[in-house]
C-alpha cells in the first residue's frame, strides 16, 4: 500500500505538526508501510522520503507565523506529483490549511484522510466556513489530535472526528545530552506571545543566581527579550537549533519549561522531554494537562504567573525526589503515545480506506476519550 502524507508546513522549519509527519512516516515504513512525505521544504528536504513542494512563505495563522507554501507554483506541483504517484490513499495534515493539503483536498485523487491540529479559535472557518465546509466535505474520515481540537472541528465544520492523539518516537536515535555545570531549565520554541517565554525570562528573578536558562528557537519576541536581559550571563540565546541539538539538550538540562499561554493543541513536545527523562514545569492548559498529568508527570503552574512558574520550577531543580518522580511517572506515560501504536491506528483506517470499504463512522465523544490512563 502506498501512502502519501501531505503536510502544508515547510518541513525544514521546526514544528510540532512537521515532527509529527516526519515520525509517523518513520514509524510506517517500519510497518511496511510505504509511505512518502509531500511538503514544502526551504532547503534540501530532510530525508530521502520526502517529495519538496516548494518554499514556504510566512503566513499569520492561530497567533503565531506559519511557514505555508500557498503559492500557484506549489499547488502545480502538488498536482503533477499525486498526478504521478498514484497514491492508495493520501493522509492530510490539516486538510485545510492554504496550499499542498488544500489543493490535494479538491482534487482527491486517492481516499482522503484529514488529521486536524488546529485548537482554539480559527478566523478563517469562522468567515470562510461555507468553502471550508465544502472542502471538509471531500474527506473520508476524519481524525483530531485533542479534544480541543475536535470541538474546533466539529463546532466550525461538522462531521465526526476520532480522537487520535499526537505519537512519540520512543525508539529515535539518543543524541549525547549537553550538559551544564549550573541547574539548567531548557525552553525551545517559537518567540511569540502565546509561546509565554516573556513569563519566564520574568521568572528568573525568583530564582536563585546560579540557575542558567537555554532558550532555543527564534521569533518576532527575540530582540525585545533579548534587551530585557541585558548582558545577563545566565540566559544562553541559542536561535534556531536542529532536532539533534534539542534532543542533545533536553537530555542533559535539569528542567524543561513550556511557559505557554494559549493556543496550544497538544503538547508533543511535552513527551519528547518525558522520553529523553527530563523533569517538566509547564502551564496548567488543557492541551498539556491531556499529556502530561498534573503533579504526576509535570509540574503545572497558572499561565501567566512568573512567580508561580519559579515556585514550580525551583522545586523540581532542588528537590531530587520530586525531579526523579516526575521523571519516573513521565517515562511511562510516554510509552502510552507511543509513535508506532499511532501508526497502527492509522495503518488500519488506511486499509480499510484503500479497499474502498465505508470506515466506521466516528462516535460522539466520551467522556474516557478525555485522558490517556
């Protein structure tokens, strides 16, 4: 059988969804699955999978900058590739958004399965909902990666959505940890303010001299925080930082921080620091709080709140048993999304999609549909 997955973000810029595709992919072909990745790629594509569509362009999209390829020459060559592959079924990410999955949506040259990211609020299926609709209306099954992305869904678009949560690749190859001789709390990210980085840059000053911050990643925030700091020897600006690094460096600091503030769909990267064993202080949101049990596998702290994100942070960075716990708790609870039993699920709509066969009609939400236990 062969799968094309289609993803609208350049996969050559980090992103949750990217990472997500990439490692399902992976995951697949281990299945004997034969599945290739068609995205725009802003540079050499990152693995001899992957069909390039083209360079992205920054578009504004759910409060932050997206790197999506609407352009008329990504769609013709959208075209021309599932024109020439001749997929069994094409698996969309967020069917959607402008460009690659849009345009393969309309065409629906294969069985169409759409996964849905998106969480929150969304302008354009607000204003454009009876064109979105229309597109939505193409697909053969739908999936959503959280709760709060399913009501999204079906709130703006109708029809049934499984719930089919975001995987971790739990056997990816380990990068040798950096570490540090100070306690270290590592944040990587996107610059913006929903990401919350201004909160913890804050919450520094609640925390004793010798802690050191890492902060990955790069966004319209950065020269403004950047500022803000100073000279001070123990934020470490490390901008845009490949995959290898952020497992490099999630292995060997002492802490994790995802300070966000909203907007959030699911927090894969909350399970990535769980596989690599490191400790978790993030905010109290819905999106993390599916993932990551409060008090169990992270400390959850009031978004928003330097003070209280230092209180949450300084425990775990002094207190060994309260780190080793988290540790401990979050490793199992990485195994329960692990990557290969996402792609079994998905493996199975797959073949039921590529036979022709009706697929079972997703069911209204229940209530154990809520938390992964």
């Amino acid at each position: 059988m062969r799968v094309g997955l289609v993803c609208p973000y350049s996969l050559t810029i980090p992103g949750g969804v990217q990472g997500q595709v990439m490692g399902l992919a992976r995951s697949l072909r281990r299945m004997g699955v034969e599945a290739r990745v068609l995205a725009p790629c802003d540079g050499p594509p990152p693995d001899e999978s992957v069909t390039p569509l083209g360079n992205s362009l920054p578009t504004a999209a759910n409060g932050s900058i997206a790197p999506l390829a609407p352009d008329p020459p990504a769609q013709l060559r959208t075209i021309r590739v599932l024109r020439d592959e001749q997929f069994d079924v094409l698996h969309l990410h967020e069917p959607l958004a402008p460009g690659p999955t849009n345009t393969a949506a309309v065409m629906k040259s294969a069985p169409l399965l759409g996964t849905f990211h998106r969480a929150g609020h969304s302008t354009a299926y607000q204003y454009l909902r009876p064109i979105v609709r229309a597109v939505a209306n193409r697909l053969d099954y739908r999936c959503a990666v959280s709760e709060d992305a399913r009501r999204l869904a079906e709130g703006e678009l109708g029809g049934r959505y499984e719930l089919v949560f975001n995987g971790v690749e739990l056997d990816a190859p380990s990068a040798e940890p950096i570490n540090a001789p100070y306690p270290t709390i590592f944040f990587v990210g996107r610059h913006e303010p929903r990401k919350g980085l201004g909160i913890l840059v804050d919450a520094l000053q609640y925390l004793p001299d010798e802690v050191r911050l890492w902060v990955g990643g790069d966004g319209p925030e950065t020269d403004a925080l950047r500022a803000s700091t100073g000279n001070d020897p123990r934020v470490e600006w490390l901008g845009r930082i490949s995959d290898a690094e952020k497992q490099a460096r999630l292995r060997g600091a002492d802490v994790f921080c995802a300070p966000s503030l909203f907007g959030e769909s699911f927090g894969v990267v909350l399970l990535e620091a769980m596989a690599a064993k490191t400790p978790i202080v993030a905010s109290d949101l819905d999106a993390y709080a599916i993932v990551a049990r409060p008090g169990r596998d992270a400390l959850l702290s009031e978004p928003g709140d330097p003070a209280a994100l230092a209180a949450a942070l300084k425990r775990v960075l002094f207190d060994e048993d309260t780190a080793a716990s988290l540790v401990e708790s979050g490793l199992g609870r990485a195994h329960q999304f692990s990557m290969d039993t996402l792609a079994s699920r998905y493996a199975e709509i797959y073949a039921d999609l590529a036979a022709r066969r009706r697929v079972r009609s997703p069911q209204p939400p229940r209530r154990e549909d809520q938390e992964v236990e």
